[in-house]
C-alpha cells in the first residue's frame, strides 16, 4: 500500500461546505426558536444614565429586553481572563453586558429578543438609552502618562500588567557595541473577518434543567466549562456543539459577552434563542489582534552580529482583558529571540487598556509581532551598518549543528535547519539576479524593484504544561483522542480538538490510516460536541495535528496493541511479531501469514469472541490524552519581490516564496492552503488593513468598504515549499502550519518595499504601506523626516 | 443588516413605473439593479415605504449605434456595457469604467441608468459621462425630456431628475476617426470605489494636435467635476511633454478635493496629477490608431 501520509488528498469535508448543504450555527432551526439581537454602545466611554426600552417593547413580535440589571441573578461571575492568575494583571469585572459604564463603541448595553430577525432589528432601533459621554483613552502613550483619564475607574492606571524579563549581560553588551540599532515600530489594530460571521443558539429545557448550544466557536469544551460557571450551572447539564465553523483566525477562541447573554435570555424566557452578529458588528464586537507600539534598541557589532537587544511594548488590551488577551504578547516574548543566537534579551510589557474593542489572539497571536519587530531589526541593521539583509542573518542564525539550542526566553529549540531553508530560497529566486535588476532600475526610473527577507523560527503546538504553568497560565494544553474500530473494521476517531476550517477529517484519517494499514475512506473523525467528544482544549495556536495528532497516534497505539494480542492468538505468534498492513495483521517476516483487519475488528466487537485471548475484554476503544513535553518550532524563510511605482505609491507583488520547514507534512494540499491563506493576510496586513480609531474612541472606516481585507484580484500567486526536519515533539514529526504565513509574512513584505526605496533614504513606514504613505514617505525621504527618536525606557518596574 | 419593512411593486413598463411614482410620490424609491439601494437600506440609512422595480423593463436595456450617437438604456447592465461592441468602438472609456466597477457580481446586477441617478461621487461613470458629452434622457408624467451631461449632476448624490421622473437613456456623441477615450480608475484594492478615476476624450488632428480634449473626474471631490483648465492646456497643442505636464498640473483647480484617513487630499491631489497624464497619454495612443 502507498504511503498515506504525504499524500495531498483533496478535503472529504470539502463537497458538503461547497455545495452549501453543510450545517451552520445559523442553519440550526428549534421549534419555537427567537431571535436576539443588541443594543450597542455608540460612545466610548459612556455612563449609562438609564435605557427606556417602552417604545421597543410594544413593538410587534419583541419578547423582551434585558439589561445587566435585568439579568444580573443569572450570571455567577464575570467573563473569563485564562491569566488571570498572573500576580501582576489587574483583571477588573467584564460582565456580558454593560454595568453602569459601556467602555467601547459596541459594547453591549442590553439584549432585545423577538419572534423574527426583522422584528428583533426594528426592536433596536427603539431602545432609547441615555448615555453621558465620558473622556476617552485611545492612545498608547497617553494611556500610560500620568493623569490620562482611566478606563476603569476603580484602577489606579490604565496598566492591564507588566511583564519584564532581563538576562544577565544586556547592558554589557550594549557598552561594548560597535552600533545600536534603535527604532519605534507599530502595530496596527486588524479585524479577523472570519467568513462566517459570529453565532449563537441556546436552547434550555426547564423539565430538567438542560443548556444545549450551538456555537461558531473554536472552543466548544472550554465554551461549555466556562459557561456552565458563570451561568452556575451544573457541568453535566451544558452541552456545547461546535457544528460547521467557517473559520475563526483566533477570534471564535474566546468567550463572548454575547454567548452568555443570549444563553441566560433563554434560560430566563425558556425558549430557544438564537444571535447571528452582522458584519457591522465584527468591527466593534469581535475581538481584535495585534495593535501595540514596541520601542527597540539592539547592540550589533561593526560586522552585523547582534549581541543584545531591548524592547519596550506597549500592548493594547482594548477595553478589557479577554480569555487570552494579556497572554498574547508574552506569546510574543517567548519567540522574540527568533532564530538568532544573540542571548542577552531585555523586555518590558505593559498591557495597556483602551476605550476600544477587547483585542486577544489572531493567526499567530504575538509571534508576528515580535517577528515583524525582528525581522525590521535585522534590515535596519543591514541599511545602518551598509550590510546585505542577507548577510546580516546568516550571521545570526543559529547553525544546525548548534541545536539543541535554549534561547534567552527559555525556549529549546529542539530541530531545524535554518540555513538550509535561506539557501534553498535563495537559490530558488536568483538573488544576485535580483540585485542587479534593481540597480539598473534605479538608474533607468520607472518601477523600483526590492527584495525582502523574513527568516523566522516560531512556537506551535500550545503548549507545555511546564511552559503554562510557570507563566501562571489557567490551563494545561493538552488534547485528547478517542480511537473506536466497529465491526466492520470502520474506524472512528473522535479528537477533542475543533476545526474550523483547517481539514482535520483528512489530516487525521491519513494518521490512521498509515498507521493501521487501511483505507483513508474508512475512516472517519468526528469533532465538536461536547457531549461526545473526550476534553479538548481545542483548535488554535497550531496544535491540532502537533497535539492533536498525537494523542490520536496514541490512542490508535492502545487499540493496535490490543489488535495485536487478539491477533498473536489467532496467528499463534508473538504480538510484537505482528505488522499492519494493506488491510491486515500478519506476522512480520511472513506477510502470507495473516488476517483481516475486519476479522479482528468482528472479533472484539460483535463475534463470539472465539478467537479472543482468554480473559480479554471484549471492545476495540481507547482514548488518549497527549500533553507535550516541548513547543514545536516551525522555521524558514520568506522571499517578498515588489515593485513599487514611485509615483503613485503603489505597490504590487512580483513574486511570494515560502520555504517552511513545519516538519513532516501529513497533507500537502492541505499545508499549501493554509501558507496561502497565512500568507495572504500577512501582505493584507503589511500593504492594505488597519482599524484607525480617532480621538473619541470612534473607529475609523469599520465597515468592509472600507476595511481593505485584498481581494484574490489584489495578491500574488505564492509559491510554497516544504523543507523537512521532523519535530521530536510528536510521533507524527509535525510541527505545525496554521500561523506561519502571517508569522513570517507580513515583515518580508514590508522589507521589500523599503528595500526598493532604500537608495531615496526611505527606512520606516508604518504598516499598512498604502499608496499614500509610501508617496509620502518617499516625499519626506529627502527631507530627512522619516527616522523617529527611540523613546527612552526609562524608570523602575524591571526586575532583573 | 436587515432593512425595514417596505412595500414593493414591480412595473412592466415605464408608463406603469410612472403610475406608480405618481401614487406614491416622495415615499416611494426605483429599484433597478439594487447595488446601491438595498444596502442603504439594509444599514438603515435609506428606509422608502415603497420599492417601485423597473428592473424587468426589457425595453430599457440597449445598447444602439444611432447615427453618430450611441445610445444605451437606462437598465443596461455595466457586463452588458463592458461586453457591447458598440461600446468598445465608439465610447471606449465607458468600457474602461464598467470593466473595474464593483466586482462582477456587481456588473451583472447593476445598471447604468441606477448609477447615473444615484449619482455617487465616486462612482466611475460620472466622470466618464462627463469626459464623452452627450445628454441624458428622463421621462415624467408630463412628457420626455433631454438634459445635457454637463447639466446632469447638481450635488453629492443629487442629479437633474424631478420627482416623479425616470431616466430612460444616455446618449453619447460616437468617436469619429483619431478619437479616443479612456478611463483609469486608481483603487486601493480591486472592487472598491476609486482614490481617483479620470476620464478623457481626445480628438487629434492629423498634424497630432488636439482638435477637442475632454477631462472629467471622479472620485476627487463631492461630485464628478469637468477639468476645464486642463482642456485648456491641451488646446490645439500635441498630447505629449509640457502640454500634458501643464494640463496635469491644473486638473483639480478649483475643486475642493476630497480628504479622508485613507486618503488624505494632498495624495489625492498629486494621484490625480499622476493619474491625468497617463490617462492623456492613453487616449493619445487610442486616437491614433483609431
């Protein structure tokens, strides 16, 4: 039989979500189901003087309207922060529905239940809510400065935490430096747009007592626990079903104000409700990623080697703490040496609330933050010392013989090879050829042409326990497989994980099939419902196959070597003699000397149990549970070609090259799709999205008009290829692919197009590069405007 | 994103669209391709009581060479206008414009008639109307009338049309030999209104200078505006070096340019410098070899 993993096997999942015959949260139909829809905070900040609900509520089809006071008895405790025993996070209450103040346009005020949608919008129109305008926060800086009005009043600061960290010859290093490096860098605010838009529907039976949910969520276990805590209901009376997702970028890893809203407006109306959000809403409603500022300053010697480095980062929680919201950066902080050698690392991180919308993870939750601060790094280092980029990190990148190597953050890099992957890439878009195209560009106007690199090393497979547990994160990562061979030698798996999007039904049933020597087709995965389905803590941070996997490989092994018994005995051999394969067992050395997979499936199922080991229970199940000993730690390079009009600004993509080296790669397809997929959003953040806020707290453009999420029209072809060192972290070798795209994307974008202007004297532009910065920022090159001060970091709070 | 509740009736003819229009007066709004109505109303910032559909009225989606002039029905479909040949030889910009407008889905909904009365300053025909000539033809219970293009537009989404009235045509003068027109639309992504749409209509003579130049834009401020002083510059003069670099430079004199976050007015106004010449450029080209 063919090898099955490494087979690039179109999606099974595929037919049902094309042809639109897949079931969505929205497609849930109840007998008796209401719709709920919100009144939303149009201030932020704003006291709520009093909301008059007489007008909505004689409104045809409106069932009720509530309000925190009104629900208040319903909800045992506020929403969830995972960090929040971190000793320094100041995690004041977030109640699903605004108490007093609402802190951000969209902040939920009151939920409006009606008998149709169109009956429910009209209903919101008429709530009439008195609201006294309050200061806003919305600048970093002016958030932390003294007297800055406060997001939360009862708070000393507008501080979520700090988070410091310094190794022991930081500032050494910085007095022995030929040349430091020292820049602002900004992140911008994005909206993750997932296709299908958030949902809810909640259904509870007052006869027993019962909650059952359907949701769009990544996290239908932890949906379930959290939900049945702060709902103070018994955990085995709340059933959460995750039914088609249509993706979530880390934005359906949360626990919304909404869903347990609309959860506590059925149990108090005894009728099933549903909430579909508008796209309006994932503006202000659904969590956000990345915006903060980092000020950097790193020590290089004369010949580009770096020997320290400093940063200051101010994160923006928005208004309030989310699940995971203040753990992002430190996901940041953690790959922050990159796959460089320098070990002497000195950070600081304030988590800094805002009177904007929450923000927590997006496809790679600070990882693209710290490589986009990185990978700018090492180009500026470059352009200042009059280096090539591509000099300066092969100066820095750890060699393959250095590995094992533990960084500055602790990380141990365990496999990879990362010169490898830049001299493939290199070789692949002819660098040198590159170079002298630009010069002759240069000299004959028109068109510039720039190159830029991203060499990044990242950490998936979320997360150790011993990596969650000393940083006083509220769970350990583990995940969990449950392997059931039926009668007819079908397979069932069943993984605690939740895709949305991600192809686990393939990815998976290729393990299985590999490794039980059967067909993909006759295996089949199943997801999504807490009722059954073993804990998982489920899909994000690239984990599914990396954690996911394994504890299928794992429960797959206790079933194998139950088969292995059963068989010995038939076979009259040794069970470790016994070898699976082209749907059989046999005896290893004797391939004729064997029996079906299906025999021994009848066997510990529906036989007589003729032909079972003596004293054997019958059965062909096992569930496991895989909790990783390390991260995995995918690497590679990134190639960006660009040519940038330098009379429009424009810039447009020649060519995308990813070399990632994600270990083994089960489904290529597969793997391909999501470094697109990655890859696109990483250039949607370089060159086309940003969610401004202005001094009021209003945001700026928050609709998809004007919220420049490209088109297929407005990216390149991207040319993907696999480098392979297997992680030890897992039997399958994988690494993980989800995040690296917009890990290591978005700064290779960005060096391209400040490569092509580097001769102007362009150095900075902050992202996205849309035409009119990138026109200004050549007009201001000559003028020597565009290089900002590093602003001082200044006094205590660092411990050493 | 769910609109109000409104009545709807669909008309079979214009006379019956007018008859409509007459019972309902100031509550009731034409629906043709829909592309910019319903989601106004769907944000709830338009809310008619009635929705008054023309967009089965076949006898208003055309596309005809007449006699030195090119006509097109009010609900031709900008595919359909992308797509006709008369079109392409005698109004080339007009298919500039339809071939970038929204996106397909877009263009085989919208109409051009739905488009010049909605009269979006960023739309892409009011600049290229603009840059053809021609006239605009409505009809009202009182009879059919005929407003030149110059006339049409009189505000930000507000036209020549009465109440009560319906657009039934626009008709464009035809190029004649070494003529040529374009329209160039710069969009931060593909699909979205334009930072800058020029338009420009050139006839050459056949010493190479300019016997007529048109230049409209889009995009640019609160209403397509005609660049005069840029025709000017043009005037009797080759398309090409000083001439175009001066009919540039005062494109947007006089117009108060538009300034938002994502486009602040000074880009716009360099962009639609930039965007000018090689638009004057083009049309150049297309009046030579046609």
């Amino acid at each position: 039989m063919a090898a099955v993993i490494g087979q690039p096997l179109k999606r099974r999942e595929d037919p049902r979500l094309i042809t639109g015959s897949a079931t969505y949260t929205d497609d849930v139909r109840l007998p008796g189901m209401l719709q709920a829809a919100f009144v939303r905070s149009p201030h932020a900040p704003a006291r709520i003087r009093s909301v008059d609900a007489s007008a909505a509520r004689a409104l045809p089809g409106v069932v009720g309207i509530f309000t925190h006071e009104d629900l208040a008895d319903f909800w045992k405790a506020p929403l969830p922060c995972a960090w929040g025993a971190y000793p320094l996070l100041k995690n004041p209450a977030h109640w699903p529905l605004a108490k007093g103040v609402a802190r951000h346009v969209g902040d939920p005020v009151a939920i409006v239940v009606a008998d149709s949608r169109a009956a429910v919008h009209d209903a919101i129109q008429q709530v009439r809510v008195d609201y006294e305008p309050l200061p806003a926060v919305v600048d970093l800086d002016a958030a932390v400065a003294p007297g800055s009005p406060r997001v939360h009043e009862d708070l000393a600061d507008n501080i979520s935490f700090t988070f410091d960290h310094k190794t022991d010859g930081v500032d050494a290093a910085f007095a022995r430096a030929d040349h430091v490096v020292r820049r602002r860098l900004r992140q911008q605010r994005l909206v993750p747009n997932a296709i299908e838009p958030r949902a809810v529907v909640a259904d509870y039976r007052r006869a027993d007592g019962q909650l059952t949910v359907w949701a769009a969520t990544q996290i239908p276990h932890l949906l379930k626990i959290f939900s049945s805590g702060l709902l103070g209901l018994p955990e085995q009376r709340v059933r959460v079903i995750a039914p088609e997702v249509g993706g979530g970028f880390g934005s359906k890893l949360q626990v919304y104000p909404e869903d347990i809203a609309t959860m506590a407006a059925a149990i108090h109306l005894g009728r099933p409700v549903r909430w579909t959000m508008d796209r309006r809403e994932e503006f202000t409603s659904t969590h956000h990623g990345r915006e903060g500022v980092m000020d950097v300053e790193a020590a290089f010697t004369r010949g580009g080697e770096m020997t320290a480095m400093r940063v200051n980062w101010l994160s923006d929680m928005g208004a309030y703490n989310m699940l995971n919201g203040p753990f992002v950066p430190i996901l940041g902080f953690l790959v922050l040496p990159g796959p460089y050698r320098n070990r002497e690392l000195e950070a600081h991180i304030k988590g800094v609330f805002t009177n904007k919308t929450p923000t927590d993870a997006y496809r790679g939750a600070g990882r693209p933050e710290a490589t986009y601060l990185l990978e700018r790094l090492m180009d500026l280092a470059a352009a200042e010392l009059g280096l090539d980029p591509v000099d300066v990190r092969r100066r820095n990148l750890i060699r393959h013989d250095e590995i094992p190597f533990t960084t500055a953050t602790g990380m141990t890099y365990d496999a990879g090879d990362y010169h490898a992957t830049l001299d493939l890439a290199l070789k692949a878009i002819d660098y040198a050829g590159l170079r002298r195209e630009q010069a002759s560009r240069r000299q004959a106007g028109g068109k510039l042409l720039g190159v830029g690199f991203s060499t990044y090393v990242e950490a998936c497979g979320l997360a150790p326990s011993r990596a969650t547990s000393s940083s006083a994160y509220g769970a350990h990562l583990y995940e969990s497989a449950l392997v059931r061979v039926q009668q007819s030698g079908a397979v069932t798996v069943i993984t605690g994980s939740s895709p949305h999007g991600q192809g686990h039904e393939t990815t998976l049933s290729q393990i299985v099939a590999d490794r039980m020597g059967i067909p993909v087709d006759s295996v089949e995965v199943l997801h999504g419902d807490t009722q059954n389905t073993p804990i998982g803590l489920g899909t994000y941070g690239s984990r599914s196959l990396v954690v996911g996997g394994q504890a299928v490989v794992q429960a797959c092994t206790r079933v194998q070597d139950k088969m292995r018994l059963i068989a010995a005995h038939k076979l009259e051999c040794r069970p470790e003699d016994v070898a699976f394969g082209d749907g059989r067992l046999f005896v290893q050395g004797a391939p004729t000397r064997g029996v079906a997979f299906a025999e021994i499936a009848a066997t510990a199922n529906l036989g007589s149990h003729a032909g079972m080991p003596e004293g054997m229970e019958p059965g062909l199940e096992a569930t496991a549970y895989f909790s990783p000993e390390n991260f995995s730690f995918p690497a590679g390079t990134h190639v960006c070609v660009a040519e940038v009009d330098p009379e429009t600004g424009r810039v447009r993509i020649r060519r995308y090259l990813a070399v990632d080296d994600v270990g083994v790669v089960v489904n290529p397809l597969i793997a391909e799709g999501q470094v697109h997929g990655g890859v696109v959003q990483a250039i949607a953040q370089a060159l086309f999205e940003d969610l401004p806020y202005d001094a009021d707290g209003q945001p700026l453009g928050a609709s998809l008009m004007e919220y420049a999420v490209p088109t297929s029209m407005d990216v390149p072809d991207i040319e993907s290829a696999f480098f392979v060192t297997p992680s030890p972290s897992n039997a399958i070798g994988a690494k993980g692919i989800g995040e690296t795209g917009t890990i290591a994307g978005t700064p290779a974008v960005v060096n391209a197009v400040i490569d092509a202007l580097a001769h102007l004297g362009v150095r900075d532009i902050d992202m996205p590069l849309t035409p009119p910065r990138v026109w200004r920022a050549i007009r201001e090159a000559g003028t020597g405007g565009s290089s900002r001060p590093f602003a001082e970091s200044g006094e205590g709070g660092r411990s050493a | 994103m769910i609109p109000p509740a409104f009545e709807y009736v669909r008309a079979a003819s214009v006379d019956e669209a007018l008859a409509h229009l007459a019972k309902y007066g100031d509550d009731a709004r034409l629906l043709a391709g829909g592309h910019s109505l319903l989601p106004l109303m769907r944000l709830r910032l338009a809310a008619p009581r009635v929705l008054v559909d023309i967009g089965r009225i076949r006898e208003l989606a055309y596309v005809r060479a007449e006699g030195g002039e090119l006509a097109i029905g009010a609900l031709t479909t900008h595919h359909a206008v992308e797509q006709a040949a008369a079109v392409a030889t005698a109004a080339r910009a007009l298919a500039d414009a339809a071939s970038v407008l929204g996106d397909p889905q877009v263009r085989n909904r919208g109409t051009i008639g739905g488009e010049l009365a909605h009269a979006d300053p960023a739309a892409d025909y009011g600049a290229v109307v603009l840059a053809l000539g021609g006239t605009v033809t409505a009809a009202g219970r009182g009879g059919r009338r005929t407003v030149a293009i110059d006339d049409w537009v009189r505000g930000p989404f507000t036209t020549a049309l009465q109440p009560g009235e319906i657009l039934l045509e626009y008709r464009a003068p035809a190029a004649a030999a070494r003529e040529g027109s374009v329209y160039r639309k710069f969009a931060r992504r593909a699909s979205d209104y334009g930072m800058v749409g020029v338009a420009v209509r050139l006839g050459l003579g056949a010493d190479g200078r300019c016997t007529s130049a048109r230049i409209a834009l889009s995009c640019v401020s609160d209403q397509p505006v005609r660049a005069q002083a840029a025709e000017a510059a043009l005037a009797g003069r080759a398309p090409e070096g000083d001439a175009v670099r001066e009919a540039a430079a005062v494109v947007l004199q006089g117009v108060r340019v538009a300034d938002d976050p994502f486009c602040p007015a000074d880009y716009r106004t360099h962009l639609a410098q930039v965007e000018t010449a090689r638009a004057i450029a083009e049309a150049a080209a297309r009046a030579r070899a046609a």
